[in-house]
C-alpha cells in the first residue's frame, strides 16, 4: 500500500509509518483492552510484546478465543523466507511471539520456509544462492523452543508434492487483476512471484480449525486474499495478530535489513561487532553530554530503547525506570548503549548454544516428530 511518504507491502517497507492510517486503510482491528485482557486471563499471563503495543492489530481474535474456549481449538501459522544472509533479531520476533502463543495455548504450529520467494522476487541470481542459509534459518527457528511434537517445519521445495494440488484450487480463485491490486504487481514481476501467494494459503488449509498468524502487518496482503478464498474452500478464514516493523539501528524510519550490516543485528555476529553496530546505533541523545543532562533524552525516536522494550527488558517497571532516566536527563547514551550490548551478546550466546542443541533433534520438526508424521500423510480434502 503506497501512501504520501510510506510504502508497505510484503516486499517493502519504508518510510515513516502512521499505523492509525494503516489500520483504516487494510480494514483491520485495533488490539483493544478487553481483547488483550481477555488473552492475558486465557493464558495466564501476556507476552512484553502484546501488552507493550508491538502487536497492535488484529483480524478475527476475539472468534480465536471463542474456538479455544469452545474446545475447537485453533492453529498457528507463520513463515521464513530465507535469504543470502542469516537472519538478523528483527526476524525472530514474530517467531518469539508464535512459540508464546504455541506455549500458552497448546496448539499446532505450522512454519513454511519460502525457499523460491527471494529467487521469484528477483531479491537473489540464483536457487543456490539462498541454500547455505536454509538449514541455519531451520535452526535458528526451532532454537526459540517451539513444541517437536505440535510443530511442522517444512521447506516448499520438498513439500510441494502435497502442497501443489491445494495451491492450485487456491489459484483458480484469484484473478490477476485482484493479485495485482493487492500485492501491486506489474509489468516486470515474474510469473512465478504471482502464482507464489496460492502456494503461501495452501498452509491455512492444513486443518480444519481456524488459523492464526502471528505476523508484521506488512503481510497483512495475502491474508486478505486467503480470506476471500477460504469459504469457497470449506475452511476458515485466517485471523491475524498483527505486529509493528521492527526499527533498524540508524533510526526509526528504517528496517533491520541484512543487506545493510548497519542497520541489523545477526544472529551471528560476535560480540565485538554488536558493540560496535550498538554504539553506532541511531539514538535519542543530545548533541552533548551537558545538553543531555539538561534537557533529557528522547527515547521515543531512539533504537536503542526499541530494542530494549521489544526482547532486551522483560520487567515493565525496569522499562519504564530506563524511560524516566533518560527523559530527565540522568541516564546517558553511552552507558545505555553499553548495558544493551551486554544483554544483546548474553542473548546471542545462549540462542547460539540452543542452536546447537536443536541440531540433534531438528529432524523432529521436519520429518519425524508427531505432527510432522501426520503432515507427510496430509491430503487436502476440501
Ligand atoms: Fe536512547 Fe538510552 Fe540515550 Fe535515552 S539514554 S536516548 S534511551 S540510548
């Protein structure tokens, strides 16, 4: 959706975001109090990330709740396009939020890895480019603890063989002019990027229980279709919980992106080199120390307090301390920086031993866990 000075579609985003706008604009809801307090009494508590606002808006919550009070249960749905880098902590966000929801609610877990969107999309030459990444990404995911047993990873590559009949009852449905206008395809797109969104719906029809998809409102476009799609398949329609973007370090208009190492923090990266992205990272801060001291920070355009409400500070009251000290002065740049990179490198070294472990048992979640063994097994009867 292209708006006077921000762009966001499943493939861009940039500029200055008005979320208000974007919420009337793609017809969604807000996250309202007695939704929020009604998910906190379901599972017994609310991730930082929901009753901090990073997930703002939603299609369809409030029926999720009723199918899970009502024993009929729902599933989770989310994905990873790999790419020609590795993933950066802005993509795992999404992923920490799902495994929540999966902990909190019991539920199955569905996790498509895309290996042709980046090669479809032009964002990469070749198939081959984006092959040293896939297995690390696998990793990477399923290191966030998900269920072995109620969670299928697959990549589409291999599992097109049950996905393509079910891809094609979904394409018959979608025009081109309905494509185009949502995902805003033209001249120059490929063929294979516009038969692309059928295969991404193909996993909302994987049971017969609604779905949920925990996911930046960026992605909000193909859902939307699905929605349209999914009662003339017999299946429901997709609900979402639907996050902000997640800022880059040189400032609150920009997206972790791993092409622009400075922008992006790794999942890779050594310490070393955190610090150094961390204390170039774009802040709040005054010109001067005295200046600072004198008028306070502005943690509300600083990356640096982003980050710490987003993974890096569970404790809303030690948040909130971090806010008050800097807006009044007391806290300076250097020594929040200096805190954050010390929980940014603690975080990273135990993802990176959980990554480890996870590869003794990352055939669970592919091939041979519970859930994985009924999807190799799955037909699509509508
Ligand atoms: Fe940002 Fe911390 Fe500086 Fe405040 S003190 S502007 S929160 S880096």
């Amino acid at each position: 959706m292209s708006q006077e000075g921000y762009n966001v579609t499943p493939w861009e985003a940039r500029g200055k975001i008005d979320y208000d706008k974007l919420i009337q604009e793609f017809g969604v809801e807000r996250l309202s109090e007695p939704l929020l307090a009604r998910i906190n009494t379901l599972a017994g508590g609310l991730h930082p990330l929901l009753r901090r606002g990073f997930f703002f808006a939603h299609r369809d919550l409030s029926l999720v709740l009723d199918d899970y009070e009502a024993g009929r249960g729902f599933f989770l749905y989310t994905g990873r396009a790999p790419s020609k880098a590795p993933m950066h902590i802005a993509h795992i966000v999404p992923f920490i939020a799902t495994r929540w929801l999966q902990h909190s609610f019991g539920v199955n877990t569905y996790i498509e890895i895309p290996d042709e969107e980046k090669f479809l999309a032009k964002k990469v030459d070749s198939l081959e480019e984006v092959e040293p990444y896939i297995r690390q990404d696998i990793l990477n995911i399923a290191a966030l603890g998900f269920d072995e047993n109620k969670t299928f990873i697959f990549r589409d590559s291999e599992y097109i063989g049950k996905m393509y009949r079910p891809a094609v009852l979904v394409a018959r449905h979608i025009n081109l002019s309905t494509a185009r206008a949502v995902f805003g395809f033209d001249n120059e797109t490929s063929i294979g990027l516009i038969f692309y969104p059928a295969l991404q719906i193909v996993p909302t029809l994987f049971e017969n229980r609604r779905p949920l998809i925990p996911c930046g409102i960026d992605q909000d476009p193909y859902f939307r279709l699905q929605r349209d799609i999914a009662p003339r398949l017999n299946r429901y329609k997709t609900a979402e919980l639907l996050s902000k973007l997640a800022w880059g370090l040189t400032g609150p208009e920009s997206k972790m992106s791993a092409s622009e190492p400075e922008t992006a923090i790794m999942l890779n990266d050594p310490p070393e080199v955190v610090k150094k992205k961390i204390m170039n990272a774009f802040t709040g801060g005054r010109a001067t120390v005295e200046e600072q001291r004198k008028l306070g920070g502005v943690p509300e355009v600083c990356t640096v307090f982003h980050w710490y409400s987003l993974l890096f500070e569970e404790d809303d009251k030690k948040l909130e301390e971090r806010y008050w000290a800097c807006k009044t002065g007391k806290l300076l740049c250097g020594e929040c920086k200096a805190e954050l990179v010390k929980r940014i490198n603690h975080f990273l070294a135990l993802h990176n031993e959980k990554v480890k472990d996870v590869e003794k048992k990352v055939s669970k979640y592919m091939y041979d866990g519970k859930l994985a063994q009924e999807m190799w097994n799955w037909e699509f009867r509508p």
